[in-house]
C-alpha cells in the first residue's frame, strides 16, 4: 500500500533535554480521517511540528509520498506546502490587517499570479463560509469566525493534509459541528485530514483511525471501535468510553438489541438499531 505519509522511529528532544517524542511509527494513508487523543503533554503538539518541518527530528524519519525528507531548503519547503498546520489558539496565526489579506498571504508567498490568488483565496472563503466578512478587521471577528480564518488561511496553500490542533476547543457545540463539517468536506475531496482532540465523542465518531499517545509514545493506534473497546487503555490514559459505544454496549450486554448488530458510531446509527 502506497502511503501519503510514513513516521519511522521518530524521537525530539528539545533544548532543555525533555524527551517529548519516543520512536513514533505511524503510517498514514491519503484521505484518511486521524485522531489523536491523549493528556497535554503526550506530544501531539510536538508531532504535529515535526510532521510540518517546523521542528527537527533528533532522531528517526519522516516520509512523505515515499520520499524521504531531509534536512534542507527543498525538502522542507515542499513538506511545508503539502502538510498544514492550523494551531489551537488562531491568535498565534492571524496578523494582518483584514481577512481577505490573511488568507492572500500565503498564495502571495507562492508567487502566483493574481487570477490564480484571487481564485484560492475567493475558493478558501466561501469553504469556510466567511466570504461576507472578507473585508473585515481580523482583531473584530469572533473566535469561532478567527478559526475559520485561520482554516481559510492553509486552505489556500491546497496541502494534501491538513494538521488541526484542538480545532473545537472554546467553541460551543454548534460551531464544533460545523468545524467537524468542514473536515468531512475536505475528507471528501482527497485532503488528509488529522486532529488533537480531547473531544472522544467527536474521536470516536469521526475517525477512520485513532492514535493514543501518553509521555511522547504511542501507546495505541487503531480503528475507533478497537480503541475504546481496550478498558486498560482507557484506564491507563485516563479516557472516558464515548457515550454512544456505551450505551450500545449497555443494551447488548441486557438482550436490548440484537447480538448481531452493527456497533453504532453516531447517535443517528443507535436509534436506527433502536428502532
């Protein structure tokens, strides 16, 4: 199987002499829906730099369409084009005057033609849903609409994947659906899409494939069902089982609901077994 993107034995130790990532092994298919799920300080944050270039490893590989990259100018730049990062907090990640700057900016960088910039950044908006506020300071928009802005803003480079780190944190639960919406779209079209979450009801539904991470290791990596149906996992990274598999599992367990019943991912697959 060919894979977009492979983590051969991957380790970084920053300056200080933490050791925030130990020989990581993944491999990522194209189109593939991830989540990683862990307590702060597992080393999501730190793999995510490493996948984008932004840090280096101390140690092992990253492979991107088979390629290996090494440490130069070319290498890095192409990884940094195909791998965007959108970060937790989109403070860190916006400056410029008005939206519409914004997300230019990095279509601009690219050296492309105005047609083409006005074509991306025109495309960008309006899959974020933000083109009406185009002409709008950045510092008077809402956080959840400086989130979309921070999307739009990778959105215009076209990666192949695209990194979100807790995309739905500070956000009520009518613009995390709409944020999960917007990975589902992009899922759609041939983009890679990979999270942090803390969310395990949005882990659990949404991915095609978990990742478990705990003090820079991965402690497990699987489909959803696999994962959170793993009690001393659980225990040992202190995660709740999704309300959706316990409740499915509850039912089971008392004769509810038939043994041969497909295991529900969504509340809109329970009621159908329910029914």
């Amino acid at each position: 199987m060919d894979y977009i993107l492979e983590v051969e034995n991957l380790c970084y130790t920053y300056p200080d002499g933490t050791e925030a990532l130990k020989d990581i092994n993944l491999k990522i298919e194209k189109g593939e829906k991830i989540s990683l799920i862990g307590l702060n300080g597992s080393g999501k944050t730190t793999l995510f730099l490493n996948l984008n270039g932004v840090l280096k490893p101390s140690k092992g590989k990253i492979i991107y369409k088979g390629k290996e990259i090494k440490n130069n100018r070319k290498d890095l730049n192409m990884l940094r084009k195909n791998v965007g990062i959108v970060f937790q907090n989109p403070d860190t990640q916006l400056f410029c005057g008005n939206v519409y700057e914004e997300v230019s900016f990095g279509a601009v960088n690219l050296g492309l033609c105005d047609d083409e910039i006005r074509r991306r950044v025109d495309r960008a908006l309006i899959s974020t849903n933000i083109y009406d506020y185009k002409d709008k300071a950045v510092h008077y928009l809402s956080y959840g609409q400086k989130k979309r802005v921070s999307i739009a803003d990778i959105l215009v480079m076209e990666p192949e994947i695209i990194i979100f780190d807790e995309p739905t944190s500070s956000l009520d639960l009518y613009h995390s659906k709409q944020v999960v919406k917007l990975f589902d779209e992009f899922s759609q079209k041939g983009t890679t899409v990979i999270i942090s979450t803390h969310d395990i009801e949005i882990a659990y539904s949404w991915s095609d494939y978990i990742v478990v991470m705990k003090k820079g290791k991965v402690l497990a990596q699987g489909v959803p069902y696999d994962i959170f149906s793993k009690e001393d996992i659980l225990r040992e990274c202190m995660l709740e089982k999704p309300l959706i598999l316990e409740i499915f599992e509850n039912l089971k367990e008392k004769n509810l609901i038939k043994s041969s019943s497909s295991i529900p991912k969504n509340k809109k697959e329970l009621l159908e077994i329910l029914k």
